[in-house]
C-alpha cells in the first residue's frame, strides 16, 4: 500500500516550484496522497523549517516526510534520506539541518543513504532544482515500496547533519531568551519550551517585564491573544507549548523589532 508523503519548502506560491515536485510525484506515483505542510516559509530559513517540520510530523500519518529548505543546492551537501524509529517513518530532503529536529522528534535515525547518486533521480540533474531532480522523484518511490538501501548509498546515521539551537538562561531573577522563528502573523515563538517554565517565575496570569534591547513592555501571561485587547502585547504558550510573545490582531515581531536569534530578557513585573 502507497504511503502518503508530507511536503514542505521555502519555494513559495508564486513560482512553478513546489508545482512541479508534486507533478513528478504524481507521475511516478500517481496513487500517492501528497499533503503539504507549507511552501510560505522565508527563503533559505534552515532553522524555521526544522522547527516547523518537527511541530508538524507528530500530527502527520506514518509516510515520507519531504522537506526542501536548500539555500546549498549544487554543492557538497549531501542529499539524503533518513529511515526514523517511529513508525518507519523516512524523510527527505538536504543534509543541512532541516530535518534535525523532526529526526530526533521521532525517535531518531536508524538508517540513513546519501542520494547524489540515487538510481531513482531524473536526468539530467541540475545544480539548482534538486527538488524535481533528487528529492520528488525519491520521495515518490519510497512512498510507493521501495526500500531506503534501494534509493542511495548507505552512510552512517551519526554523520548527519545536527541543527544547533540557541539555549535559554535561566536565573532567579530573569530568563533570558531568543526568537527562534515569527511566524505569518508575526508572533515570535522563544527558545523556552514548557518543560522550562517550572524553573522560571514565569506563571499564567502574571506580568512579566519584556526588554529587547530596544524595547520594554509589560505583559501578562495569559492562554489566548484575545485575553487582551487589540495592539497588546501577551506572553502564552504557542501550540507547540513554546513560550511566545504575540500582540492581539497586530504583529509583535514588527512592533518590537524582533526577528530570529534577537535575545529577550524577561523578568518579573
């Protein structure tokens, strides 16, 4: 039976991009569901797509979970496809990081083959749309049977390539925190997961002190953005229970200047 395949890349709604991967899956495999994450995600943003896949997946039926963010494309990175502990599951996609975090989400990689020269790829393969060329085409055959050694050489799993995120500080008095991605509606999700907040002050229906550098706000932390009013600011636990800083119907990364890896002091109010 034909596996589904997840898809989600930087290629935009614009462009014939994405489009065209789901042409050549449909022609290799026409009986596969192709079901997409997102293709909006900013260009070349490695760690927002490994953030957004591994948020994705645990929601995803078992199947082959393909993921083009590859700002490296034509050079020495390496293609691959990794086989995961849970559920068999495989993904897809360039060995740069993006499919890190989704990897060790489930389960980590019991397998892994290095697809440069995979016998499944379209030729010729260019240096600039491994998507059509590698990664669909493979994609499209594993979800219709074929085995991970079948679509490339083996490597070791522990080559892989590993994504380093910036860590929180956590002290008596303040947490200091980073952006790690904004998202559409320019809520800025921190690097404070909810495994964290026990050991901070940090506590629903209180107010914390938030200092960008630029900026400073008082906010409560609340459940919901419309726990305030419209064009403030509210600290919650996003749907990924990732502490986040959101302005009701408004876009707090623009109002306070935030993007990815600005550092946030939080502390009691």
């Amino acid at each position: 039976m034909a596996r589904p395949i997840t898809f989600l890349s930087d290629y935009g709604y614009a462009d014939e991009f994405a489009g065209v991967c789901r042409a050549v899956i449909a022609r290799i495999a026409p009986e596969v569901q192709v079901i997409d994450i997102t293709h909006g995600l900013p260009r070349h943003a490695v760690r927002q797509g490994a953030i957004v896949l591994a948020n994705a997946v645990p929601f995803a039926p078992a199947g082959i979970h393909l993921a083009i963010v590859d700002p490296g494309v034509g050079t020495e990175r390496r293609p691959v496809a990794v086989r995961v502990a849970e559920d068999e599951r495989l993904l897809v996609g360039p060995d740069n990081g993006v499919l890190a975090l989704a990897t060790e989400r489930l389960g980590g990689a019991v397998e892994a083959v290095d697809l440069s020269a995979s016998p499944f790829r379209l030729e010729p393969v260019t240096s600039t749309f491994h998507g059509r060329e590698l990664f669909s085409p493979v994609a499209a055959r594993l979800a219709a049977g074929a085995a991970p050694g079948e679509a490339g050489e083996a490597i070791d799993p522990a080559s892989l390539t590993a994504l380093e995120l910036p860590r929180p500080r956590l002290y008596e008095d303040r947490v200091v925190a980073h952006v790690v991605y904004v998202d559409g509606f320019g809520n800025t999700a921190l690097n404070l997961g909810h495994n964290d907040l026990a050991a901070t002050f940090l506590r629903l229906g209180h107010r914390a002190v938030v200092d960008t550098g630029r900026t400073r706000i008082t906010v409560p932390f609340g459940r919901a953005f419309g726990d305030v009013g419209p064009g403030q600011g509210i600290l919650y636990e996003d749907s990924s229970r990732s502490l986040a800083l959101a302005v009701n119907r408004d876009s707090a990364a623009e109002m306070l200047g935030l993007k990815p890896d600005d550092e946030v002091v939080l502390t009691p109010a």
